[in-house]
C-alpha cells in the first residue's frame, strides 16, 4: 500500500533556504516551463515585484499595472496593496523595460488580454495560488520573494533602504530573514 504524503511548501521553503538560490536564468526558465499564460504572469509579477502573494491575488487589477517613462527610460509600475506596513499602504514598484524585458514578455501576453483598469487578473486565493505554484515548480510562493531580494542586493547592489522601500518594510531588521547569501555571493563583491 502506497502511502500518501501532503506536500508542505513551508518546510520545502526550510531546504531550498540550505540551497544555492536559482539563477535569474533559472528563474525564466520556470516561468517558462509553467503550463499557461495565467500562472506563468502571476509567478513573473510575484518575482519582479517581490510582492506577498496577498499582495497580488483578489488584488491587483489592470488598471494597477501602468507602462510609462521616467527621465527616458521605459518602465512597468505596479500599484500594489502593502499588506504589512501600517504606514504605508500602498507600494509602486518600478520594474525597468531594459532590465527585466525578458521576464516582461513572459507576463505581458496574460496582463495584455485585459481592457478594463478594474478587472481584478487573479480573482482565486491565495491558497490556490500556493496549490498551482507548489504544484508544477514545487516551491513556496513566498520563496519567490525570498529570491527576488536576494537578486537585487547580489544582482543589483540594492543598499538597505532602497530594499526597505522595495519590499514594503518599516525597517530593515526583516532583510536579515530575507537575504539567502552565501559565501559565494560576499566573494562576488570582492
């Protein structure tokens, strides 16, 4: 007899954090492997964003994702929800065109598909959120955030406040929970 076992993306998250972390190349291409447009825009937003996946799902609407230009450089900014700052609730996180293109593209032809700015583009929870992405990547949701931070301070040299800002923290004490560097990426900097 075949016994079952529940997948637990918590304590999956505990492995992965004893890991290196994806690649950003890694990362497209399991955006790419997810089997269609909706899932693939929601894990590309979820990591370009940073945002709680309460941030996005029953959240973000059309009308939250605006493509403009800042000082000549193209950028998407996203209007999101700031679930755990008091102070602050609402976010704009800036994704620039010519750094994150090719994940754009990914996103785009699920976000593109709607007209109306109040059309909310993930209507389900975000437990079923965390079901379809542990289902085909098998990782936490919440990972992706994890990655995402660590990819700006190691890809980007994000300072403390910019990624205070950038993940909607009142202070900095939660990067320390954040950040998944390993002796590698300290090397880097040398």
């Amino acid at each position: 007899m075949e016994v079952r076992t529940h997948y637990n993306a918590w304590e999956h998250q505990k492995e992965l954090k004893k890991q290196d972390i994806p690649s950003r190349e890694e990362i497209k291409m399991m955006a790419q492997s997810l089997p269609d447009d909706r899932l693939k825009a929601l894990f590309v937003i979820l990591y370009l964003t940073a945002a709680r996946i309460t941030e996005i799902t029953r959240e973000l609407k059309r009308g939250d994702i605006i493509s403009t230009e800042y000082k000549g450089r193209k950028l998407i900014l996203f209007n999101l929800p700031n679930r755990k700052n008091k102070g602050r609730t609402r976010k704009q996180i800036p994704i620039p065109v010519d750094k994150e293109r090719d994940l754009l593209e990914i996103a785009l032809p699920y976000i593109n598909q709607f007209n109306d700015p109040e059309q909310v583009l993930f209507p389900f929870n975000d437990r079923r959120a965390y079901q379809l992405i542990s289902k085909h990547l098998k990782i936490n949701p919440h990972w992706i955030r994890h990655i995402r931070l660590t990819h700006l301070v190691v890809l980007h040299d994000f300072n403390d406040q910019l990624l205070i800002r950038f993940a909607g923290w009142v202070d900095g004490r939660a990067a320390g929970h954040y950040m998944e560097l390993k002796w590698k990426d300290i090397l880097q900097k040398y």
